[in-house]
C-alpha cells in the first residue's frame, strides 16, 4: 500500500507462467501517497480492463484471466476479486477472474486485525471509520450470493498474522460456496514466497500451477 513495484519479484514469475503457457503482465497500482487503497484497486482493474481490450491483439483469453498478488499486493488482487464493484466500474465482466493466487496476503480481515491490535500501519493505510474497514477486507465480500472465483493462499507460516487471515478468508469462501486451497509454506519467509517463485523445485509454484491447471486450462 505505500511502497514497492511491479519490478518485485517478477522476472521468475513471468518465466515460470510462460513456460507453463501462461501469457504474464504486471501492473503497478497508485501508493499511498497518491490516493487512498480504494484507488489502488481501481488502478488494477482498469490495467484488467486494458489488458482484456488489447487481448486478440496479444493473443489473449479475455475471458481466463487470474490475479496474482503478493503481501498488501495481495489484499488488493483478492478484494477487486470478490467486491464486484471495482471490476464493474472498469467495465470488466467479474467472471472474467477465473481465478486468484495470493502469496501471504495480509489485510485479509482488516477490521478484525485493526480491532485486535490497534495496528497504526493499519489505521494510517485506511482511516479511523470501522465502516471503512469492512468495507476494504476480502472477507467482507465472500458472501452467498456470488460464487467467488477459485483462491489459494500461500502462508508463511511463522508469520505472526497471515496464517490467521488466510483461514479466516478459507472459512468465509466456503461458506460462499468457492474453491479455496491453503498452503502452509514450509521454510519460506514472507519476502522468499515472492522472490523464489519461479526457482527450479520452488514449491509454491509448484502448488500454484497443479491449481490452475485444474481451475483455468
């Protein structure tokens, strides 16, 4: 939400994707201070928008598209996910998400981790308005209704909060009626599930392309 880019990580990721078959962008989204995570997630789906306009010209699938994310990177992949309204807004059909990888997503829950903690990151990225937290947390959009798109989560899992996020994500997913897989990473770190993706024997990639292999080809 206030720092990094799309340059993280990604020269293993595309590498492993297009290997796979797979055709790979990464976008970049508004920080903090350029506007509020709300803005962030419309940058993303309007970059879906974009891409799914220039798609018979790159050879793309408008239609099977997946959203990957890393950290809050991954907060935001799974809310333009599951809250229909910013892929509406863009003019994007949601069941164009065919499906979501998230690597260690935090903000998951934010009103329950910001009412648990007081967690000032937190308070700072999406205001003091309880409201406001619910209305940014995945969760809160995983509801009956919509069956939500196919979720695997990786979780490191000595990380003191995103094991606890990701389960509640599973919980609410199921109760949705979705598909969700999640994978306690054995010996990753939060920053090793980013950069390792794509490495020869990387288990996490391993994981996530058995997942998509069953869910989007």
């Amino acid at each position: 939400w206030m720092r990094g880019g799309k340059y993280a990580g990604t020269p293993g990721q595309a590498r492993a994707f297009r290997k796979a078959g797979y055709a790979y962008a990464t976008v970049n989204y508004r920080l903090l201070r350029h506007g509020p995570p709300q803005e962030a997630a419309r940058d993303i789906a309007e970059a879906v928008a974009f891409l799914r306009r220039e798609a018979k010209g790159c050879g793309l699938d408008p239609d099977r598209i997946v959203l990957m994310g890393h950290s809050a990177g991954a907060h935001l992949a799974a809310l333009v996910a599951l809250d229909e309204s910013y892929l509406e807004g863009a003019g994007v059909p949601p069941e164009a998400v065919r499906a979501v990888v998230l690597l260690d997503a935090y903000g998951l829950d934010i009103a329950l981790h910001v009412r648990q903690t007081g967690d000032p990151v937190y308070a700072r990225v999406f205001g003091p308005d309880p409201e406001g937290w619910t209305a940014m947390s995945p969760v809160s959009h995983a509801a009956p209704g919509r069956r939500p798109p196919p979720v695997i989560l990786h979780v490191d899992g000595d990380n003191s909060e995103t094991p606890g996020q990701a389960r509640t994500l599973e919980q609410a997913l199921r109760a949705a009626g979705g598909e969700v897989e999640v994978f306690d990473a054995e010996g990753e770190s939060h920053n090793s599930l980013n950069y390792g993706f794509g490495a020869p024997g990387d288990e996490t990639t391993r994981r996530t392309l058995d997942f998509l292999a069953r869910q989007v080809r």
